[in-house]
C-alpha cells in the first residue's frame, strides 16, 4: 500500500475560522485520500471549536520526536480520518483567557505567527512533505511582532530567498499576482516591466516544473480594455507589452497585454496554461 505523505497544517487566527476550518479539512474523505493531516496549532482551542462546532472525532497530541523518522506505524498519526482520530502539534501557545472567538488580540497573532515558523521547519527538515495554512487576522499578525502583509510575505522571510509572488491556483487555472496586499493607490505604483518581467520568469518555471512542459501565459492589461491604444491609460504601452515582449525574448510563450475583462474567459477555456 503506498504510503500518504505527511502535511503540516497551521491552525490559523486561534480565535477566527481557521480552527473549524481545519477540524473540518482533516475529516474530509477527499483530503485524506490525499494525505496524513498533521494540524500545527493549539489542542485546547481546537477541542474548544470542535466542541462549538459539535464536530465528530478525536484530537491527540503527538510530540515533535513522531517526526523524526520516516515510517509512522505505531504512532498517533495512524488511524486519521472521519470517525478516527487527528493528530495535533500541540505548541500550548493560547492562554486560558485568550481562548475566545472573533478577537483581535495581539497574543493570537503572535500564536497564528508560531505556527506557520514550526510547519516551515518542518517542511525545510523534511518532517513533513508540505504545508498548508489556515487564514489568519492580519491586524492581529502585525500587533503580535509579524510585520509581513499576510502569509506571503512571511514564507520569503523565513525561507530568505527571492521577492515573493502569490500564486492562486484552481485546477487548471493558475494566477500570479504582479502584487498582494496593499492599497490600490502601490500596487499600481507596481505596474513596471522590472517587475511583470520577474513575475513572468518565476510564473513559467514554476509552471514548467509543474506540468512537465513550457506553459503559454497570458499578461493582463491594467485599464479597461488594455488601455484602448492609450485612450483609457498608457500603463499598457510603456510598461506592460515591453515586458511581454523581453519575455517572448527569453523563450517563454507570454502573450499580452490582454483586456483584463476577457482574459480569465479564455485562461478557462483552455487558451492558456
């Protein structure tokens, strides 16, 4: 029988739905056909949501020294799923009195923050084959010493390589952000062929990785209608089809700028990826 790989998932904002959200991921057939679950949060703020959320199941604590090697049998982590039990990392971070529900505390930012550096090791040690993250309050991330817009942000300080690039991806569509989290007034600061140039590289070679062949990628415009030839923004002509075209340079099938109203019509129908 081939044997699941071991993914770390981080509990999230102890007092938002990343707690139930979690609870709820591991018990589901889909995820478990995929993996071994190994929640990285708090295992009393997860028996308290699990409780609130009368949700089936048993929560148990395994120790770091679990994952030391690489065969699992005789351990807590045997035996996950629905009616079974889930194995929790349990960091103790959440003090009796912050164990609420839809605060903003600095101390549960801190804690959300906690979790995501203890999944990262573990992932960089080979623990543990992956990480998923659950969401956390980034008001509360920041007032709990983590200045990083979001979870971005926060995995290339911690990893100490590259500028960071979010990918969204949902089966075959793939999107990477030219920027993340920031007022509408940046990111349109962010609007340069530097940067398109570099987000395009990192898109094609992930990509590539991933599929096992050149990806064809398209760059969407900034106005409506890619600028209409200048009557709706210039942003398109100076500074996004010269990326385009340093890109298509270098060998990757970038076409662009696209309307940004149609393109995700035609990522979808299958014109590229």
């Amino acid at each position: 029988m081939k044997k699941l790989p071991l993914v770390a998932i981080t509990m999230g904002d102890p007092s938002g739905v990343g707690p139930e959200v979690c609870l709820k991921a591991v018990r589901s057939s889909r995820v478990l056909r995929g993996c071994v679950p190994l929640i990285v949060g708090d295992l009393k703020v997860l028996r308290l949501h699990a409780k609130k959320m009368r949700l089936p199941g048993r929560l148990v604590p395994v120790s770091p020294e679990v994952l030391e090697g690489a065969a699992l049998e005789g351990t807590a982590l045997e035996g996950t799923g629905p009616s079974g039990v889930t194995p929790v990392l349990d960091l103790a971070n959440v003090a009796a009195r912050d164990r609420v529900f839809g605060r903003v505390r600095a101390s549960l930012g801190r804690a959300a923050g906690a979790y995501i550096e203890v999944a990262v090791r573990l992932t960089r040690a080979g623990r543990v084959a992956a990480m998923a993250t659950g969401p956390i309050h980034k008001e509360a991330f920041q007032a709990g010493g983590y200045p990083f817009p979001g979870h971005t942000e926060l995995l290339a300080h911690l990893l100490g390589e590259g500028k960071p690039v979010m990918m969204l991806a949902h089966g075959r569509m793939r999107i990477a952000h030219l920027s993340t989290h920031c007022s509408l007034r940046e990111a349109l600061r962010r609007v340069k062929r530097r940067r398109i140039l570099y987000v395009g590289r990192l898109l094609a070679r992930t990509l590539e990785r991933l599929d096992g062949r050149p990806p064809r990628i398209a760059v969407a415009g900034l106005n409506p209608h890619a600028g209409e030839n200048g009557l709706f923004g210039a942003e398109e002509a100076s500074e996004i089809a010269p990326a385009v075209g340093d890109l298509r340079a270098e060998g990757i099938d970038a076409e662009g700028p696209e309307p940004p109203d149609t393109v995700f019509a035609k990522l979808r129908g299958g014109q590229y990826g």
